[in-house]
C-alpha cells in the first residue's frame, strides 16, 4: 500500500529507453520499513543513497542542459534533452514566443521533466524513512543529532529544487499517512520552498547540536560539522533569492534575512563532488562538447554588445580576438573559461538562432577526461554575489558589493573594476552570475527567470510531469508557450 502511493509520487521508469545519459537512475524509493536496517551503517548507507539520488535527479544532461538552453545561457538545436523543444521560438526571427512544453503521456523527451521530479521525491521518500526509524531507535543523542542533521539537509534539498524546478509538489513527511493523500494535497511552489527552508532550520539545530558528523554521501568528499553549517545557511540563502519567478517576487524577498543566513554561513569552500566516470558525472560531459552545445549568442552578446543577438541569418564577422580583449575569461586556448569554436554544427533548417561561435571550456578537462575529475555543485563564489545583491538591493555597505563583483571582474576578467557609485552595478553583477555560476543546475535560468529575462512565453517552471498526472487521475497539463 505504502509502495502504491509512492509510486504515484514517483514513478521510476527504465530510462534506458530515453538515452544513454540516464541509464544511473534507480527506484530506491522502497520505503525502509520494507528492508532490513541492522546497524548504523544501514542508515549511514541510506542517506548516501538519497545523496545520490538528489545529484542524480539535477546534475545529468537532463535537466542540466535543457536548462542552458531554455534560459538562453547554452545553445543547441539537437533534439535529445529536450534543448531543441525548449530553445526554439516562433516568428520573428529569433526573438518570438517559445512554445508550451510538450507535456503529454506520447513527447518525445519527457525524461527532462521526469528524471528530476522522480529523483527527488525518492531523496525525500529516503530521508524520511530514515528520520522515521531513528524516532523509534533507542541510541544516544550525539547519533540521533547525526542522523537527522543529515536526513533534514538532505529532505531540504530534495523539497527545495521541487520548489525551485515545478510549478507545484506534494508535501509530505515522516509522520504524513501516505494512503490519505490525493491530487488534491498538491501545494504552490512557495509553500514547498517554505517547507524546505524550515528543514533546513532544523538540519541546523541538529548540526549545530552534534559534536563532530562526517558526510560521505557526495561521491569524494567528506563533509564536517562546520561545513555542513555553512552549506546549510548558503542553501537557505539560495532557496530565497531563485525560488522568485518575476522581478516582483525578487523585490518581495526579505533581503536582510538573505544576508544574514550568507553572513551566517560564510560559505568559503566550493561544494564540489568528484566525478568518478561511472555513476558520478554530470552534464559537463556534454555541455563542453562543441558538436552538441554552445554558448548562447545572448551571453556573447553581454560581453560584447557588437556580436549581435541573435545570431543573424546571414552571419558576422569573426569576433574571435575582439571578445579576449574585452574579458580574459574567453580566448582560443585551453586555459580559458569560454574558447572560440569555429562554425556550429547545428542544422540551418531549424534556425540559425540557435549557432554560435564559442563552447564552454572551464571544465574541458572534465569532459576529456570521460568524467572524471571536479564537478561543482555550489561555489562560494554564487555565495558571496548573493552577498553583494544584498548589499546592492538594501544599499548597505556597497563599496563590499563592488569588492566582491571585482573578485572576478578584475582578478579573472581583466576589466575595469567596478565601483560602489556605478548606476548599473547590479547589472555588472548578473554579468559576473552568467559567467562564473552557470555550471550548477539552472542557475542561469532561475537568474533570468527573477529578472524577467526569459525568452518571450518561456516556461516559469516544470508542470508535473503528465505520466505522474495520470498516475493520479488528475487532468494533464502544461506550462509556457
């Protein structure tokens, strides 16, 4: 019974049928009181397991690069991760109104909506489990304050990217009788957020209550005490500013609890996982691939306002050693963030908007590696530009602001720096946001989603994906367009 509801909640499907990019997904949502958990290490292995699911749900080809695309950040006229069905538009030449997602039972690609709310419903069904069973243990507080400092993170992340990627989820907790629950229960994104910010408050009170934890769950990497104090505050942080879908929903966040949740944290090491080429690796796999995507022409427009957007029908002239003068970041080498291409290899016939001349390369060597090698999942650097907008937006201390911004502007862009009196300072900050954060999942699109910068009629969010809908008797629909 318990197993029929989850499978309502998240219905895992072989996705080797999609691709070969998805093949790691696992249904580990069997709840836990159906296996047999002997000793710490069980529940140790659980929550590692629901770490994997939550990466595995976000950080792939899907949905990794179909947000690049939708958010005008990567480009790709290729049809597999859906990049084709969110980047293409209708007239004018492209710049007109994107279409609605092809949310139906028959798409084509509907792995981009599936693998990340499957993925993280299954860390959320684990972590549940798991602060379930430890309710019913008789252990001592120091491992009950590990236990669950661990399963609340991990719950938060889970509900905080449901928040952040769909347009609505079902809440439901360790104490929640899954049998009662209905279509009906589905609740806005801004209460899922709320919840996962008050997971996150309580994975805080149990860190903070531990005398030591170690977090093994992300493959490579151990996580102290102190470092998951920091990532929780960060990630709180995170929640707040790109849960907003207009920049109404920007000006609305309570920015002082931004600064103080960064300031709280001081998040001064990047969360990077190490990809091992087997079931860790991400989507930079691809996304460096000059054949399958590019930079957008948008982004090469910012940094140089003469490369026009779009990318003209007839094309331009070669921008090759005009952009390296403008921002060290890009050049022809392989040291450099963002390399000259050549021509793209993307069909004409379904739109020269989609080309362009320049690849991603801050993580070259990660794709020549066959994925193995760093793969980051939260830099300080998106930290301390959160920062620097808190300071911007309550106009406190702003010459901090401009400091942070020139931490990349000047150090790795060789630019002028930025100073505290520029009327278009935040501007100069999403400059620093695009190119610095974009290789985390969809920071680019929840960035132009909050400023309003989205392509015309682009999708806000993902609706529930049509196979779960029918799952629920609940009526199929879509969003965008």
């Amino acid at each position: 019974m318990f197993g029929t509801v989850i499978n309502k909640i998240c219905i895992i499907f072989l996705l080797c049928v999609f691709s070969c990019d998805s093949l790691e997904v696992e249904n580990l949502a069997q709840p836990i009181k159906e296996q047999v958990l002997l000793t710490p290490d069980d529940y140790r292995s659980t929550l590692d397991g629901a770490a994997y699911q939550w990466f595995n749900a976000l950080f792939k080809p899907e949905p990794l690069l179909t947000f690049l695309v939708a958010a005008d950040v990567g480009t790709s006229s290729w049809g597999f991760h859906g990049m084709r069905e969110v980047g293409t538009v209708k007239e004018p030449y492209g710049l007109g109104a994107h279409f609605p997602i092809d949310n139906s039972v028959t798409a084509a690609y509907p792995e981009f909506l599936e693998i990340p709310y499957n993925g993280l419903y299954s860390c959320v069904t684990s972590a549940n489990d798991i602060i379930k069973a430890v309710s019913t243990l008789k252990i001592d507080q120091e491992t009950i304050n590990q236990y669950n400092a661990y399963a609340f993170f991990l719950r938060a992340l889970g509900f905080g990217y449901l928040g952040l990627l769909f347009d609505q989820a079902l809440i439901y907790d360790e104490n929640t009788d899954l049998e009662t629950l209905t279509y009906e229960d589905f609740v806005p994104y801004t209460q899922v957020i709320d919840h996962a910010l008050k997971d996150f408050d309580t994975a805080l009170d149990y860190a903070k209550k531990t005398k030591s934890i170690q977090i093994n769950g992300f493959n490579g990497i151990t996580i102290n005490k102190e470092q998951l104090i920091k990532l929780i505050n960060g990630y709180y942080a995170k929640m707040m500013v790109h849960s907003a879908r207009t920049v109404a929903e920007t000006n609305a966040i309570d920015w002082h609890q931004v600064l103080e949740k960064i300031n709280d944290g001081n998040l001064d090491f990047d969360f990077i996982a190490l990809g091992n080429g087997d079931r860790w690796y991400n989507a930079h796999l691809r996304s460096h691939n000059p054949d399958l995507v590019r930079v957008d022409q948008k982004i090469v427009h910012m940094v140089n306002p003469q490369s026009p957007y779009p990318y003209p029908e007839n094309g331009y002239p070669s921008d090759q050693n005009i952009i390296p003068t403008l921002d060290a970041r890009w050049g022809s080498s392989k040291d450099h963030m963002y390399r000259y291409a050549g021509a793209a290899p993307f069909r004409a016939n379904r739109g020269l908007y989609f080309f362009s001349t320049w690849k991603f390369n801050e993580h070259e060597s990660f794709r020549l590696a066959g994925g193995i090698g760093p793969m980051p999942l939260y830099k300080s650097t998106e930290a301390r530009l959160f920062k620097a907008e808190a300071h911007i937006r309550l106009g406190i201390d702003i010459e901090q602001a401009a400091s942070i911004i020139n931490q990349t502007r000047v150090v790795k862009g060789k630019k002028e720096p930025a100073k505290a009196t520029d009327p278009d300072l935040l501007d100069k900050l999403f400059y620093e946001r695009y190119l610095e954060t974009i290789d985390a999942i969809a920071n680019g699109f929840f960035d132009r989603r909050r400023t309003d910068d989205l392509g015309l009629k682009q999708f806000l969010h993902f609706p529930v994906p049509a196979r779960n809908l029918q799952t629920w008797g609940a009526e199929i629909y879509t969003t965008g367009g």
